[in-house]
C-alpha cells in the first residue's frame, strides 16, 4: 500500500502490529506493537529493535473501551531492562531514535 502511494515503507508505522519485525516479517514497514510481556519478548528474541511500544486496547469482551494505561510503556521498558530482555542501546533506539526518525523529520 505505502508503495502505490508513493511513501517511502519505512516512515509508515503499523499501528498495533504483532510482534514481526524482521525485515520478511515487515516489507520496510515500521511496526509498533502494544506493550505486552509477550510482544517484547517475541520481537526481541529474533535480534531486532526495529519496532516502536504503544499502549491500546484491551480487547476484553467484558471490558468494553479498557484501554491499557499510558503508564505500561515505562513499566514495560524497566522489565525489558531489569531482566536483561534489552540492553540500553536497544531502549534509546526504540524509543528515542526510531520515534524521533518518524516523527521529527
């Protein structure tokens, strides 16, 4: 789609991707992926940092509208760090390089 648009793939961002992040999983397009033990985990284990961290729904059939707390992306960037998931250089690229690579251009 970026592509018949004339967008360069790697300034679009998949908003609540699953964890691919490789560059087969990815076609060039950055994914950003809800901050889930799991997703970090998953996307970490294949050698990438190439993803951004968002929060988003909870996808709950008995809480409609729950949304997961701003506050999960700094909880789940100390857990990637204390249990030694991520290195510092991987958390200041996801996120500060790559946001600021997307947004402030």
């Amino acid at each position: 789609i970026a592509d018949a648009a004339g967008l360069d793939p790697a300034l679009v961002a998949k908003h609540a991707s699953p964890p691919f992040v490789t560059d087969a999983e990815t076609y060039g397009v950055m994914p950003s992926m809800p901050a889930s033990r799991s997703n970090l985990a998953e996307a970490l284990s294949k050698g990438s940092s190439r993803f951004l961290i968002e929060t988003d729904y909870i996808d709950d059939p008995g809480k409609p509208s729950a949304v997961m707390a701003p506050t999960t992306v700094p909880r789940k960037v100390r857990q990637m760090t204390s249990s030694g998931l991520a290195d510092a250089e991987a958390v200041h690229r996801i996120c500060r390089d790559l946001p600021d690579m997307l947004y402030k251009r």
